[in-house]
C-alpha cells in the first residue's frame, strides 16, 4: 500500500537527492534500473550510501568516480528482495538522468525509478521479480497515469549511455506477474 508517497512494506531511508516536480499530480512512467556497488559486487551497504551521497571514495577505485554524484531512485531492491524506499513518490528522484520516452524529455519530471540490486547478465532473483511486481501493482493502483505499457528499462529512455537493466532482466516474467 502507497501512503503519502510512501510504501508501506519499504524500509524508509530518506536521501537527499530529489526535488519537486514540475507538473504535480504528472506520475505517468515507471523506469526499472539495476545498480551494484562495488560493480559485480552484492549485499554490501554501498548502494544505500550512495544514494545518501556517503559513499567511501577511497574504498574502492570506481567509488572514486563516482562519489560525487548527485542520484537516488525511489526504491532499490535487494537480491532477497528487501525493499529500501529513498525520495517519496510524489517527489522528483534523480534516476534517470538525461533521457526521452515517447518524445518528451527528461523522464525524471514524470516517473518512479525502481533499482534492482543487480547486473545487465546476471539473473535477477525470484524475490526480486517478486517485490517488484507487489510493489508495481501498488504503483499502478496508486497512479492510475502508469500504465503496463509504460513501464521500461533505463536503456529505453537513454539508449545511448545506458544498458540497465540488462538482457538479464525477464520482462515476460515481471509482465506474467501483474
Ligand atoms: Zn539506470
């Protein structure tokens, strides 16, 4: 259940990397991402460090590069399927970066980003698929402006730089399971 933009099942962990968005009430798209810190790498608190910019830059040679961002999605999901939820729903996460769906640009404005603890090869666990369909369910209940067909991968709205969630991800299973 979605309350006040918040998941009822999620562990809340409020990141600071949002802002309003543009156009209120506009939640219409859902964009699955997969994030792992270090790369290849599972189970650690990284992630969750990141997206409350306090990621160790000395820790490892990639936290270096990136330590300095700015990004958090709404919720990640983790290979046992724990769900942390980081920016509100109603609020603008910063997920997606530069992107284009159907047209319009900058998909932050107007989506929920979901991050599966993850890679592009390797398969994603059954309390993923799990969670994210009870949660997606939730979603679409709650904003009734996304529908199934505007659900996509951060590799569909940014092409170009971005491969997540990878070939891994089975989009027929997470359909089967809405
Ligand atoms: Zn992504």
């Amino acid at each position: 259940m979605i309350e006040h933009g918040w998941y009822s099942k999620a562990r809340k962990v409020l990141s600071p990397n949002y802002n309003t968005r543009p156009h209120t009430g506009d939640i219409s798209l859902l964009v699955i991402h997969n994030i792992s810190l270090p790369p290849g790498e599972f189970g650690g608190d990284f992630v969750e460090r990141f997206f409350l910019n306090s990621l160790p830059a000395s820790e490892h040679p990639y936290f270096e590069q990136i330590s300095e961002l700015q990004v958090s999605a709404h919720c990640f999901i983790r290979r046992d399927g724990e769900l942390v939820q980081f920016v509100p729903f109603d609020k603008r996460a910063w997920h997606a970066g530069r992107s284009v769906f159907q047209g319009r640009e900058d998909c932050n404005d107007f989506s929920v980003g979901i991050e599966l603890e993850g890679t592009d090869t390797e398969p994603y666990t059954e309390q993923q698929y799990q969670g994210l369909a009870e949660l997606t369910l939730s979603l679409l209940q709650a904003f009734p402006l996304i529908t199934p067909e505007r659900i996509v991968g951060h590799s569909d709205i940014a092409p170009s730089r971005k491969t997540d969630p990878g070939p891994a991800f089975d989009w027929g299973k997470y359909r089967s399971l809405l």
